[in-house]
C-alpha cells in the first residue's frame, strides 16, 4: 500500500497540534512539489516552442536586401580628332607601292622618253583604274608638257606629274559633309540624316561605325540607324561600333523587320532627342535591281517624313575595281548618291578608282579609309592623297 497519505496525515495531525491548521500543511506540499518540478524543467534542454506565460518575443526588423553593387559604366573610347588623319593614312599609301607612285616617276626621269615609255606609263595608269579616257587626258598633258619643258630632274618630273594628277582628281568639288542640323518652319529641331549605301562585302556597317567616330572626334553628337535588317549580326556588329563612343543604335527586336521603320524611328529618336546627325545603315543587295530601287526609295521616303536626307554616302572597295565603278552607277540611279566612301586603299588597292567613280557619276570623294583600325577613316583631301601617291 502507499503510504504517502497516512504520513501527510501524521504531519497534518502534528502541526495541528502545534497550532497550524490542515490547510496551511497541503499548501506548503503543493508548493514545495511545485518548486521540486520547476528546478527539475531549468536543468531540461530548452525546446523551441515558446512558453505560454512567456512575453511574446520582439520580432526582428526584416533585413533589406542588400542593394546589388551599381555595375561600373563603360569606359568611352575617345576617337583620334580628325585634324592629322589623312597625314598618317598618307604615309600608309606612301609605303603601299602604288602604281602610280614610284614606278611612273622612274619612267618619267628617263633621259628620253621614248614610246615604249609611254606605253609603259599608260599600262601603269590602266592597271591602277584611272580609266581610258582620263589616262588619255593625263598623257597628252605630260607628253606636252615635257616636250615643251624638258624636265628631267627627280624633282621637276614630281611637280609635274603631282599637278596633273591633282587637276584630274578635280579640287573644285565640294567635298565637305552636311552634317548641320536645321529648324523646320514651327521651329522642330531636325537633325542632318545621312543615309549610307552599298555593296554588302564592302565594308558598309564598319564604314557607318568608322564615320560615327569622326562625328564624334568633330564635335557632334550621332544616333545610328539599323536599316540593314537582312543581314545576320548587321545590327550586333553596330551597336557595338556605337557602343564604344557611347552612340545610341536604333534596331529591329527581330531580323527580317522593314528597314524603313527603323529608318524613320531613328530619324525620329534623332528629332526628340535633338542629336545632330542621324547615320542610317542600309541593305546591300543587287541581286534584284527593282527590290533594291523600291528598298531604298521606301527608306527615303519614310525618313523624309520627319527629315529628309542630306546626305547619301555610297561606300566603295577600292580593290573591285572597274566592278565597283558598275556598282556605283545602279546606286546612284537609284538612291542620288551625294558622295563616296572609299574603302580599304591599301596595299594592292587600285587608287585610280577615284578618278573614274567622280568622273562618271558627277559626285566627289568625301571620305578615304586605309587599314582596319577604328580610326583609319578621315576626310578625302585631293592634295594629300596625291601626295600619299607619289610618296
């Protein structure tokens, strides 16, 4: 049997004795056994959930999340200034060996020049596609000349042969870029559009990148135009191009996409944000004469709607030769070709090109590029490139 309760009545019976009642006895019990369990749940591992006559636990502030460090901007390029460009691709060509360099200036500072020499002059003028009927003009000029003048020193035949290939790359035109913005009538800030045209292998988009530098070194501020959308990476190749000078590049989100609503939408970027000039980039292909004449008339068209043209750069290899001469002539039936770009005059390039494409299309070379940096593109000077030529 327990006889836990007999012993709580004993004690009951002696403190009753002693004065104390029954009650008192039980409470003091209760409290001690209380005590006893409470000293029991202190040396207990504590357990995770609270108590319920424990204060409810602050809660902690949520911690933000930290905000992501702020990427570095791109570091910007900063284009060669224009000033001094031909001077460096001079000396290039010099180094190239021309046809129309050093080998003509051998013929000419022969004692006597027989016609086996100019013969050889005339191969040499051919072969360096200055074209029949301008290597006829030059020759009859220096055959007269030295005939007249008898020139035979090194330095007397230079001055000579310089100022006749000086006069047939024709100074007198107008070379200059139209890159001025203007105000329309209600005072709309419209910028200078140039729209940038030709053979795809050319080296069109890179030109368009190329000249976006020049602007830039020159002082103005550039949007460029995507309109290029049939060929893969066009738009990737540009945006970078634009991305290293910190020139914004309107694009298509999908290939395939109108050129002339890129066209128009960036000419009109060009208006709201009231940058100087817009370049617009376009598609180069003649397989189909008819689709690129309506391509390229839709492009015009659209973008006059905000601001037409003032420009119309056609882009030339002046490795192809009496091939790019043929292209020159569909672009400037189709699109009024207002100058020429001409590219990679370097090493086996054929210079005379220039004389030809001016002559038969009525248009100035405004723009020369020599070698593949980012830079090698400056203003065409007539006087220089001859100088290039002459070395």
């Amino acid at each position: 049997m327990n006889e836990l309760p007999w012993i709580e009545i004993i004690s009951a019976v002696v403190v009753l004795a002693g004065g104390g009642g029954l009650a008192g006895v039980l409470v003091a019990r209760r409290r001690r056994r209380t005590q006893d369990q409470d000293d029991a749940a202190t040396t207990a591992e504590p357990t995770t959930a609270p108590s319920a006559t424990a204060e409810p636990a602050t809660a902690e502030p949520a911690t933000e999340p930290e905000a992501a460090a702020p990427q570095a901007a791109p570091v910007l390029e900063r284009p060669a200034p224009t000033a001094g460009r031909l001077v460096r691709l001079r000396d290039r060509l010099a180094r190239s060996g021309s046809p129309l360099g050093a080998r003509l200036l051998s013929v000419l500072s022969r004692d006597s020049l027989t016609e086996n020499d100019w013969d050889e002059i005339e191969e040499e003028l051919l072969l360096a596609d200055v074209g029949a009927g301008p290597t006829t003009e030059l020759l009859d000029a220096l055959r007269t000349k030295v005939r007249v003048l008898g020139v035979r020193e090194p330095a007397a035949v230079r001055d000579l042969l310089r100022s006749e290939l000086v006069t047939l790359l024709q100074p007198e035109l107008d070379r200059t870029l139209r890159t001025e913005p203007t105000t329309a009538e209600d005072g709309t800030h419209l910028p200078a559009v140039t729209l940038v045209v030709g053979v795809n292998g050319t080296g069109k988009t890179t030109t368009v990148g190329k000249l976006a530098r020049v602007l830039v070194a020159d002082g103005r501020s550039v949007v460029l135009g995507a309109a290029d959308t049939f060929r893969a990476a066009a738009a990737d190749q540009l945006t970078t191009w634009g991305n290293r000078v910190g020139v914004e590049t309107v694009r298509s989100d999908r290939e395939g996409a109108d050129p002339a609503s890129v066209a128009f939408e960036a000419v009109a970027r060009g208006r709201d944000e009231k940058t100087d000039v817009v370049l617009v980039d376009t598609a180069g292909r003649l397989q189909n004469k008819a689709g690129l004449m309506d391509e390229l008339g839709k492009i015009v068209r659209v973008a006059s709607k905000v601001a037409a043209p003032s420009e119309v750069l056609l882009v030339l290899d002046a490795t192809t030769g009496q091939n790019g001469l043929s292209q020159a002539r569909v672009f400037a039936e189709v699109a009024g070709v207002t100058g020429i770009v001409l590219t990679k005059l370097d090493g086996t390039a054929k210079g005379g090109i220039v004389v030809q494409v001016q002559r038969e299309l009525g248009v100035p070379v405004k723009l020369i590029g020599l070698g593949e940096g980012p830079d090698d593109l400056a203003p065409f000077d007539v006087e220089e490139f001859v100088d290039g030529i002459l070395g």
